[in-house]
C-alpha cells in the first residue's frame, strides 16, 4: 500500500475530538467572539486543564498566571491557543491506537523534543506565528502511529535504526515511504493548514531554499531531536548540514540552548499531552 491508503485506513479511528472540531470552526469564522470561543473550550473541562497548564508553562514565559480561558486567549492569542488546543486534540486521538508492538516513550519524547526545539529555533528566527512551527515539530512522526495501526510488524521493524541507517531511511526500505508522508498525507486528511502539512512532508528533504524557513527549521529541529534522545548513536555533527544553518542564520550557540529548553520542558509538556507516559519518570 502506498502512503495515501496508509492514512486512509486510520482516517476515522484518528478522529480529533468533538471539541477540538467546534473551537476550530469558530476561530475560522470572522464574527466570533472571544468569548463564545473561551465558551466551546470551557465545556471539555480536559482540554481546559491542559490548555491552562501549557499556557502557564515556561514557553510562553508570562509575567502572570493565566486563570481563565479567555485571558488565555487576550494574552496568547487565537492563532497560539488554536495550535495548543490542536495539540491536545491529536494526543488524545493518538490514545486510541494499541502502542504495543512500538517504544511508546521514545515516540512522545521524540515527536515533543522536536516540537520544543522547532518552536525555540521560529524564535531565534524571528519567525511568527512561532507556535506553528511547535505543531508541526509535534506532528513530524505521527506517520508512526498511522503505520502502527496498518502493520505493527512493520512499525516494529522500522525501530531498528543505527548509527548506519537512519530513522527515515529504514523507513523507506520497510515500507517504500517515510513516516513523513504517510504523516502529512493524514494531515491533509484532517484539513490542517498547509503551513503545517509541507513541512511535515518535505521534512527528509535536502532542497534547501532560504526562503522555505518552516521546512528548514522543522529539517533541523526533527535531527537535533533524534540527536538528543540517541547521543549514543547519532551526533549533531553528524546530522546537521551547515549549510541549513547558514540559511537559517543560526550558531552553534543557538543550537545549544534549543537543547537545552526542550531538555528543560519536555518533562512538563510530555505531562500534559501524554500523563500515560509521564509516570514512567
């Protein structure tokens, strides 16, 4: 089966939750409110919780706590509270699938350390909305669990990756696809914006143009990720071409402390979207 099929098959399993669907459709409308927007939020009293935790939590770095929903939105914004509450929706539409047959800890530190580090690097880029870029870095391997629920033995298999072979590279010899495309492909399926979709999609990519930032940014960040969780296979050395720095105006210095912040909040982050996973640390 080819990429497309793949997440045709996943399609109504990896449904994103009701609420998710109705705050989306309010905040593409150009008459609602803020208010009737905090309304929809404020009846999941999950999404609620989480979507308060993420707001408080040192990414943002507000002066203040944030006690409501609508202050969430006054002071993060719709587009930043949008990209949250799809967060959280695509973690719980993830917790439906049998992880067994796959490393379901590695799969949320890798898929958040990107998300940490993509949102970190928008930043030093001075790229907005950075949040965007969080979301994509967080959906980057979610190709992973569509392939799970098609074939664990393949997805199983596909974790055999080293120091010689690389992630997508295996990827491409089980399946004649990446988790990337057959990612994006669902992503398409869910009708999320293409400012999300191509990067996920052209994330193995080696055509690097200046001016496709979010590709380059979310190239970088998916390797630094792969970096960080595996020090003992792969180096950022190893991983990173200088020349997607040079494009990007990026420094060594920069790098370091993208690792560091997605060192320093992952924890935090892993808790909120995936408690499941949290109680393992």
């Amino acid at each position: 089966m080819k990429a497309l099929q793949y997440a045709q098959n996943v399609a109504d399993l990896f449904a994103l939750p009701e609420g998710y669907l109705k705050v989306k459709q309010l905040m593409d409308s150009d008459i609602a409110s803020l208010d009737e927007i905090a309304e929809v939020i404020l009846l999941d009293p999950v999404l609620t919780s989480k979507l308060l935790k993420l707001a408080n939590s040192a990414i943002y770095n507000l002066p203040y706590q944030v006690e409501s929903v609508s202050k969430a939105l006054l002071v993060l914004g719709k587009t930043q509270v949008y990209n949250l509450v799809l967060s959280i929706g695509i973690s719980s539409a993830c917790s439906k699938v049998d992880t067994s047959a796959i490393d379901l800890e590695r799969f949320w530190e890798q898929s958040i350390n990107a998300a940490l580090i993509a949102r970190y690097l928008a930043q030093c880029c001075q790229l907005k909305p950075n949040d965007r870029y969080y979301v994509a870095g967080l959906l980057h391997n979610i190709g992973e669990l569509v392939v799970l629920h098609n074939n664990a033995e393949q997805a199983n298999r596909c974790q055999n990756y080293s120091a010689e072979e690389r992630p997508w590279q295996v990827q491409e010899r089980e399946l004649g696809f990446t988790y990337a495309e057959c990612g994006a492909e669902l992503l398409h399926l869910w009708q999320l914006p293409d400012s999300i979709v191509e990067p996920v999609a052209l994330q193995h990519s080696h055509k690097f143009v200046q001016k496709n930032t979010a590709q380059l940014v979310l190239h970088l960040s998916v390797r630094l990720a792969l970096a960080n969780q595996h020090p003992e296979m792969y180096s950022t050395r190893q991983l990173v071409d200088p020349f997607v720095l040079e494009l990007l105006e990026l420094t060594q210095q920069d790098i370091i402390r993208a690792i560091d912040f997605c060192n320093t909040e992952g924890l935090f982050i892993l808790s909120v979207l995936n408690p499941r996973i949290s109680t393992i640390y």
